[in-house]
C-alpha cells in the first residue's frame, strides 16, 4: 500500500519452463534496459514457481489518495512500456520454447 508496481509475471504452471522463459528474457536484459524507460527489477523468485519482472513507484501509495491520479498515470505509462518492450520478445521466447 505504500507504492505500486507494473509488473510482467511469468508463470505457465511450470516452475522449469517460467525459469527457461525468465533466462532468455535475462540474456536480453542489456538491450532491455536501453528500451525500457526506467530501472526494471529482475527477480527469479526461487522460493516461487513463478518469475517476475517488474518497475517499482515509491513516491506514493496506494493509501494516497490526493496522488492516485498520478500513480494511475505511472501504472498506464509503465504497463505500456512493458508491453511495448516484452511484447515481441515474449513472442519469439514463447515460439522457441
């Protein structure tokens, strides 16, 4: 509640395979980091079957409601970005898997 977060989740059900997935979207994270406009937080989560990439907002929360304007803001820029980003990297991971 006190931030907020855009963030692409990988899990398909199978620890292994969101690994695998997860490791070619890392092997890309210079060329990534360059498109992306912000800092992107890598985690592999191995306590998790899941992996997730993600951007984090700290300026505000959630329980800020005079800011939720702002922090909708940055949840739709930062979700467009993402998707702009991942969108045809995950397409190609996802072919090759």
């Amino acid at each position: 509640m006190d931030g907020a977060r855009a963030e692409i989740y990988i899990d398909t059900g199978d620890e292994l395979r969101n690994f695998n997935i997860y490791s070619k979207l890392k092997s890309r994270e210079n060329d990534i980091s360059t498109s992306f406009p912000g800092k992107l937080i890598w985690q592999d989560l191995p306590e998790k079957r899941a992996c997730r990439i993600c951007v984090q907002y700290n300026d505000f929360g959630l329980n800020d409601y005079e800011h939720w304007e702002g922090i909708i803001n940055w949840l739709g820029d930062s979700i467009a970005a993402l998707i702009r980003v991942f969108k045809p990297l995950i397409d190609t991971v996802m072919r090759n898997i």
